[in-house]
C-alpha cells in the first residue's frame, strides 16, 4: 500500500503518463530477464531509488525511465 504522502503523486497524471509510456517503452517485459534472453512479463513498476517524503516532488527522481525497473 502506498504511502499517505505518496499518494497525490500516485494519482497524478503525469506518474500515469510516466509509467504508462515507460512500460509501453520495454513492451512490459523483465528488464533483468531480458537481458538473459529471458521473456517475462514484468510485473510491478518500481523506482530504483525509493520515493521518500523528501524526493516525493523531485521528478529527477520520480519521472525519470532511469529510476525506473519492471521486475516480473
Ligand atoms: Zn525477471
């Protein structure tokens, strides 16, 4: 469950815009596995370095395809 204070940044447009494009970008695939020669479907879009109450609406953070991974 997200946290409270992370959640107006959940429910914004530009995170959905964000994570719709990058997803749509590695064809919702396992990165990690993919890079094996594995095809999986990725499961739960996660930021590298985690969402905290002080980078929360720092988009260098929180927008960003490089803080972002697709784990199956
Ligand atoms: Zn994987």
């Amino acid at each position: 469950m997200a946290k409270l204070w992370a959640k107006p940044f959940y429910n914004s447009a530009k995170w959905k815009k964000c994570r719709e494009s990058y997803i749509k970008n590695i064809d919702g695939l396992c990165q990690t596995c993919l890079e094996k020669g594995e095809i999986t479907a990725g499961y739960i879009l996660h930021h590298i370095a985690p969402l905290t109450e002080e980078n929360i609406n720092d988009a260098d953070i929180t927008l960003v395809y490089d803080n972002l991974k697709l784990p199956h």
